[in-house]
C-alpha cells in the first residue's frame, strides 16, 4: 500500500485574502501565472516549519509587492519606495529578536532602491532580501525595469531595450557578491516546479542564517509576469527559462553561513522613553490651535538668498500664528548651498484647518533680494502684499495690482547695532502692518522660541524688530 500523505494549508499564510471593493475573499491580487504567489507560499511555509512565525516582520514597499500582508501571516512594514533595507536595518537594531524579511521588486529595488540595498548588504544588517525580478516595473503598466533585456520590448521602449540609449541591464547577485559582508547570495527561478523546488531550499536557507543570527542574505527570484510579457503563462515561462537566465545565470554566489558567527545582542540605548521625552521637549506648551472660522487663511512666501535667515524667517513666522493658536504649516524649499544659492518657504496661517502647505500664489511675499521679488512677485495675488528690501530694488510694482512696500531691512537693523538680523526687521515690518492679524506678543515669544539656543541674540532682535514695526507703521499705517 502507498503511504497516504496528509496535505496541510501552510500555517504561515492567511486563509482568505480580503480587498476593497467587495471581491471574493479567497480570489488572490495576482494575476494568473505570476510569480509572486509562489514566493509567499514558500516564505509562509518556512516561517512557520523554523518556527519563526511570531518573530518575522515581512517588509512590503511599493509595486507587486505591496500586497504581501494579505498573504504572509506575520508582522508587516509598509515601507516607502525603494526604502526597505532602511526600515529593515532599524528594526533589526531595535527588535533584536526579529526575523527581518524585506521583499522587493527590480523597480524598487534595482532602481530607486540601489544605495539602500547595497549599503544595507555592505554593511552586514541582520537581515534577508528576497528579491523578485521580473524584468519590467509590472504594477505600474511594464515600463523599463534596470533588469530589462536588451531587445524586451516596454511600454517605455516599444522599440526593445538598446545599451546605446538605456544601458544594460543590472545583474544583482552580481553587485552583492562584490561586497566582502554578506553571508549568503543565490539567483533562483519560479518557471517550474523543479527550479521551485530549488528555490524553497534557498528561502529555507536564508530564513535559517536570518534565525541563527548570521547576518545579511540576498535571494533572487526570476519570475514571469505574463501580463506585461503578453503571454500565457506557459510563454512566461518559457520566457523566463530561454531568455533570462541566460542573462541571469541560475547560481549559488556565496554561502559562509557555516563559519559565520552569530551577531551578538547589542545593548539598545534609547527606548520609547527617550522617544515620549523628545517629543515633550518639541512641545511649545502652548497647546492645540482653536478654531477661528472668521479668521482667514493667509499664505506668505519668504524668500531670498541662503544664509539671508530666510528660513529662520519662516521658523519665526510660523512660530507666532503658534503662539496665537491658529492652524500653521510651514514648508521650505533650497537648493544644495548651505549659503549663496537660492532659498525660500512658504507658511500658511489660518483659523481653520489646512488643507495643503503647498501653494501657488501667495497672498503676502517677502523678499530678501532683487532674484526673489522677480521670481515670486508676479505670483501674488492682486489683493497681496509685497514686502522687499529697499536694496534689492530702487521701486517695485506688481504686474498684478498688489500692493508693494520697499522696507530698509538692512539699514534697521544696522542702526540697532545688529547687521545680520535684517529677517527680523521684515518680521517687524509685517508685525506693524497688522496684515497677519497676530498679536504683537505672539511675535516675541516665537523670536525668543527660534533664538532660544542662542539667548544672547534675543534682545537684540527684538530691538530690531520693534525698530521695523514702528518704521512701517508710521509711513504706512496698519493694513
């Protein structure tokens, strides 16, 4: 008699697969013939035969992989695009106990996610990447994928690949293997049972070394995708076998797991304590904004140079509507120099909640130079404000109709002693024209908040500021 063999669900994987929209529970999110499938009942079986289950977070950044906590029954990370190995290196540092699984596509991984992988590998993080490629950004339409062939036609190159315009395609065991840390590096295949079978013995292999402690595992999987190939999953198959491998050869780069030594736990040094006392010190103590519906949103972009304190500026102003508990966002935006290169943000006050901190057209600018009033001014709205620097132009008129205002910023603050501090002289200036409708103390107590490492500073500052405030409030009256 045959012995008889009893067939379980795997313990590692959900029973049903529930999505929006009302599909039935048990119809997966793959299409037919995918390889992704595969792989998560591989990865289901092996967590839960080495007894890992509870232990493993399973890492789902973008793409087809996204869809990996509906099916592999442990803890799961979404993550950002191509940002895996991070998260993956945090919380094996963090969790010391944890089984780290980051599971990412060519798309992901090969290309925005590069550094991330190979400084991850380098630098021996206790983790496993399974790798998945399928030639083509499949979630997204099948566009040009690093790991293309040459010739493949994509949505992104109708044509096929050529080397002369998109490069050749990256070979990632290749890369890894280059590295000295390490342990363990395989390319399988998903195109039939036999290669499958070799497969589950490289994701067994690689959760092993990951529960031994023994440090970074990489495992790639050549998968078909018979959608973006336009084929049935027999010629997926065949696609893979006859046209991949060649380019990606089957092979097992390096296994050091037997003379690896188990990384040690390290003593972790800040908690959520630490975390919960940052956060108290961020706390302004000033509270949750109060509502003011009969206080209206007002969008104000500063601008000028780096190291004109523009983005102080904005720190400051944002800091006050705080003080003044409305609903603030402040959003800055710089180019690569620390000075000299071009610098701006943008706040938006309001007595209600807001939307986005992102705007067009601003209903106040402040300009710090000739650059930023010609760049921004014809942006503001013809009911604005326009505030610059009395050196950055000799006069300004907005081709909008808004009203402009030359402001000695510079010369204020050198005649209180304080040359540098001509932002807080425009903080004044937009203090004394009562165009944010703020309370003057809510001014000082963020200029005292902003220069708060820096105490020594404050008097001065507020010497300026209040030399501003009177300035444009004697010539222009409150707005």
């Amino acid at each position: 008699m045959r012995e008889e063999r009893v067939l379980g669900y795997p313990k590692g994987l959900y029973r049903t697969f529930p999505r929006k929209g009302g599909s039935a529970p048990t119809a997966t999110h793959l299409c037919p013939g995918c390889g992704h499938g595969i792989l998560y009942k591989l990865i289901g079986e092996a967590i839960a035969d080495l007894g890992i289950q509870d232990r493993s977070v399973l890492l789902s950044p973008v793409g087809c992989a996204v869809f990996g906590y509906y099916y592999v029954d442990c803890g799961n990370v979404q993550t950002a695009h191509g940002r895996a190995p991070a998260v993956g290196a945090a919380i094996a540092r963090l969790a010391q106990n944890s089984i780290v699984i980051s599971y990412q596509g060519d798309g992901d991984l090969a290309s925005i996610g590069l550094g991330e992988t190979l400084h991850a590998a380098n630098r021996g993080e206790r983790m496993v990447i399974f790798f998945v490629n399928n030639a083509v950004y499949a979630m997204t339409g099948g566009q040009l994928a690093p790991t293309t062939l040459i010739g493949q036609r994509t949505t992104t190159t109708p044509e096929g690949r050529t080397a002369q315009v998109d490069g050749f395609p990256l070979h990632m065991c290749e890369l890894v293997d280059q590295l000295a840390t390490p342990v363990y590096i395989e390319r399988c295949s998903l195109a039939d049972a036999r290669r499958i079978r070799k497969a589950r013995t490289a994701v067994r292999k690689a959760l092993e070394i990951q529960r031994d402690r023994k440090g970074f595992a990489f495992v790639e999987f050549l998968s078909p995708c018979p959608t973006n190939m336009h084929c049935s999953s027999t010629e997926a198959a065949d696609f893979v076998t006859q046209q991949m491998e060649p380019e990606f050869p089957l092979k097992r780069f390096r296994d050091r797991s037997a003379e690896a030594t188990p990384a040690p736990v390290r003593e972790v040094k800040y908690g959520r304590e630490d975390l919960e006392a940052v956060l108290r010190d961020y706390d302004s103590g000033v509270g949750d904004p109060v509502p003011a519906p009969d206080v209206p949103e007002v969008r104000i972009r500063l601008a000028g140079f780096g190291g004109q304190g523009v983005l102080s500026l904005g720190t400051m102003l944002a800091h006050a509507g705080q003080m003044a508990r409305r609903f603030v966002t402040w959003y800055p935006s710089y180019g690569p120099e620390q000075r000299g290169g071009t610098s701006n943000c943008s706040v938006t006050l309001s007595g209600q909640p807001i939307g986005t901190p992102a705007f067009m057209h601003p209903d106040v600018l402040v300009a710090l130079n000739g650059p930023a009033l010609e760049k921004f001014g014809p942006e503001v709205l013809a009911s604005g404000l326009i505030l610059y620097d009395a050196k950055a132009a000799t006069a300004y008129v907005s081709p909008n109709g808004a009203k402009c205002i030359a402001v000695p910023a510079l010369e204020l603050a050198a005649s209180c002693g304080t040359p540098r501090a001509a932002n807080t002289a425009m903080l004044g200036a937009l203090a004394g024209l009562d165009s944010l409708r703020l309370p003057e103390s809510s001014f000082s107590e963020a200029m005292a908040m902003a220069l708060a490492g820096k105490p020594k500073l404050i008097p001065a500052n507020r010497d300026v500021f209040a030399a501003a405030a009177a300035w444009v409030r004697e010539r222009h009256g409150k707005r």
